[in-house]
C-alpha cells in the first residue's frame, strides 16, 4: 500500500511542478493574471508544499527544523491557496461582489490563522502536537479546493450546451472538465483524510495508500491531460466531440 | 446604440416587432441564454445570431409569435449592422484555452 502511496502522491507532485512551471512560463510570455495565479497555486500547493508538508510530519526527531519546515509549509499555503481563491474569483466570478469578498475574506482568514498561530501557541508547540490555530488549514483547503472544482463543473455544464449550438471550442470544453476533476479529486484527498484524521483513525501506510493512491492519480492525469495535452489525447477528444466532451 | 449592449438591442428589438412588453422580451431571451449557456451580462453579437437563429424562434412561437422565424431573421440583421463588444480576452474560455497552449 506505500507503494500505490507514492506512486500516486508522486505522480500529483510531479504533475503539479511540471504543468506550474509550464503555466509561470507562460505568464511570463503573456503577462496575464490567470496563468500565474494558477501557476502559483500548483507550484506552492502541489509540487512543492505537499513533499513540504509530507517531509515535516516524519522529521519529528529533528524539532528545529521540523518547525522551520511548518511553518515554512503555512506561508506556501498562505500564497498558493490564496492565488487559486483569486484565480477562481477572477476568471469565473470577476464582475460578482460576492465573488471578490469570499476571495479576500479567504486569503484573510488563512492569513489570520498563521499570524494567531505564530504569535501563540507559536511553530514549536505546532511541530509537537499539530494542534492550534493552524490545525484548522484542511477546512481551508477544502473550500477552497471544492469552490475551484464547483465553479470549473458550472462553467463545463454551460459550455456544453453552447457545444450542441457550435458556440464553443471543443477542447476547451474538456479541458475545464479536466480541471475541476483535478481539483474535485484533490479535495476528497484532503477530505477523507480530515474525516479519518478528526476520527482519530492513525494514517498507516494501507488507509494513506487507499486514499491517497488512486485520487492522487486521478488528480495528476486529469491535470496533465488539461495543460499538456498529448496530441493523441487532443484528437481523441476531437473524435469524440458530442458524445460528452 | 455605441452604449447599448447587444442583449438591450435584441430586447428592444423584440419589444418593437412583437406585442411581448420590453419586460417580457427581457425574459423571453433569458430563457433562450439559459438554454445556449450563455449569460446575458457577457452574450455578445455572433453568439445572439446563432441564438437568434436556432433557439428564439421557439420561445417566441411559445408565446403567440406566429411570424417568429421572420422577427428573428430580420433582427439577426440588424444586429449584424450594428457595432457591439466582441468577445472578452478575460472569459473563462478565452482563459482556458490559453492556458492549454490555444489561442484566447
């Protein structure tokens, strides 16, 4: 089951990295906002803060740099889960009011959380037992993990039936399906493992490799498949337009 | 008409060639968005023609438009003589298939 684990905790990691650094180069050549949101956001959540976080929770014979390692891991947070809020916000909510005030709302409750958590009971006494302020991230994640998928399904829903009319581009249909199975996945990772964490069931290497195996797989192919796309997969989905895209 | 957006235009143009109140024709071409997956804040031009060509005439026909086919060919014209925003750089497709390497 550790196996089935880091295949499909590495496979999210590595997707994560290669598809961000794809999206920054990106926005590096057009200069939009939505590329480097997300860039930001895969980078510091997938590729860098998940190993991040991983690599603090065994390293509990070393209290000094497990510490600087947790709280390093909350400032990642801080700006990757905030620039995937303000991704959301931006490119599906832009004109809503609403839309604005949970993005910031979001990235102040986070950022009231690590300031609360720093000031007391401070990063030793989170390294130790992993309670405190900061214990209250995964409810973060979630939200902002299942606000992602929710709106990228809304949009794909929209998209298809402008499809049946011709009023939308066929890949780029997919591609947001793609990306809310990304994160939908991503969230019930992050799901299943808060409910078995908050039971009190001890996160083995067999309840790790069922949960974080299979959805960590889904979750980077679904990524891959949305940001770099083979071109067998591109004309697969051609071929196949109309028939669920 | 440089600051009325195409969904107004289409309104008040049902409003003119039908007995549908302004507030009716309003709904009626929500109703037609609704089912093309589109919102009226950010519908533009080419996507009312083909809404005007495929679905309206239906929901005008619902509603006692007997003549609708003509109604909407005759302003698919208009609107096509008109000059409205075209399509955002910012949508959500237009985003979207940019991060996949196609065009905005």
């Amino acid at each position: 089951m550790l196996i089935v684990a880091a295949i499909g905790g590495g496979a999210f990691v590595l997707a994560s990295l290669v598809v961000s650094l794809r999206l920054l180069a990106l926005a590096r050549r057009t200069g939009e906002l939505p590329e480097l949101l997300i860039g930001l956001g895969l980078l510091l959540m997938g590729g860098v803060g998940y190993p991040l976080s991983t690599a603090a929770r065994l390293l509990s014979d070393t209290p000094s740099l497990q510490t600087a390692l947790f709280a390093f891991h909350a400032v990642l947070s801080l700006v990757g889960q905030g620039a995937v809020a303000v991704f959301t916000w931006r490119v599906f909510r832009r004109e809503e009011p609403w839309a604005r005030g949970v993005a910031l709302s979001f990235m102040a409750a986070l950022a009231g959380l690590l300031l609360w958590q720093t000031a007391a009971p401070g990063w030793r006494a989170y390294a130790a037992t992993q309670a405190g302020p900061w214990s209250y991230l995964p409810v973060c994640s979630l939200f902002v993990l299942a606000w992602a998928g929710g709106e990228s399904l809304v949009y794909h829903r929209k998209l298809k039936k402008r499809l049946a009319l011709g009023l939308a581009d066929v890949v780029t249909t997919d591609r947001l399906r793609l990306w809310a199975i990304a994160m939908l996945a991503a969230f019930t990772t992050s799901f299943v493992a808060f409910g078995l964490r908050s039971l009190g069931v001890e996160m083995t290497a067999a309840v790790t490799g069922v949960v974080v195996g299979p959805l960590g797989l889904i979750s980077a192919c679904a990524m891959w498949l949305a940001f770099l796309p083979p071109e067998r997969y591109v004309t697969w989905v051609l071929a196949h337009a109309g028939k669920g895209a | 008409m440089a600051d009325a957006t195409a969904f107004d235009f289409v309104c008040a143009e049902l409003e003119r060639a039908t007995s549908l109140s302004l507030l009716e024709a309003r709904g009626t071409l929500r109703l037609a968005l609704k089912a093309a997956g589109v919102d009226a804040r950010s519908v533009t031009a080419p996507q009312l023609r083909v809404i005007l060509d495929k679905l309206l005439p239906g929901e005008l026909r619902k509603r006692g438009c007997d003549d609708a086919e003509n109604v909407c060919r005759e302003i698919g014209v208009r609107l096509g003589s008109g000059s409205f925003d075209g399509p955002t750089a910012d949508s959500p497709e237009a985003v979207f298939a940019r991060l996949g390497g196609g065009s905005a």
